[in-house]
C-alpha cells in the first residue's frame, strides 16, 4: 500500500506530546469507503481523549486517529459501524 507523504508526515506529527515526547499512544489510519468523511470525523472527535487526535485527509478519503490503543479499537468500531453503503430506494 502506498502511503503518501502528507499521511506520514501526520502520523509521525500526532505521535508525540507538546513536550516533544514519544506518547504511549496507538496511531491508526482509516480509509472510509462508503460513508461520509465530515459525519465519520465528527463521530471520532467526539469520542477522543483529552489527548487524543483526529485527523481528516479530504485527499485520501482517509482519518487519522491518535489515542490510547484501547480509545482507538472503540473508534475502530463506530468507525465500521458507521462507513457503511447508503440504502437507495427505487421509485418508479
């Protein structure tokens, strides 16, 4: 998988402290298929911890989410949760 360098720069951007410090924190990078990036974004934010980072890449399709690793599996879950197809409706 080809990672391009405005995603690996945020990584390694939300992976230390203001002190510059390594966090023992997990980094993980969610790639949203079907669901809206805004909605999914708002969903995590809310969910973060104080220290807690997430991140949209409108470029990608992507979010980045930086936290504590049990912090982040929760939002991994709402995160496929929520990136499902949109049910249509056939009007004829």
């Amino acid at each position: 998988m080809k990672i391009s360098l405005t995603i690996l720069f945020m990584i390694l951007f939300l992976s230390f402290n203001a002190f510059g410090e390594a966090a023992e924190r997990e980094t993980r990078v969610f790639n949203a298929a079907h669901g809206d990036l805004e909605g999914l974004h708002q969903a995590l934010v809310h969910m973060a911890s104080d220290d807690g980072k997430v991140s949209v890449l409108r470029d990608s399709n992507s979010i980045i989410v930086v936290d504590h690793p049990e912090n982040v599996i929760r939002m991994e879950g709402v995160f496929k949760t929520l990136d499902v197809p949109k049910k249509e409706v056939l009007i004829k």
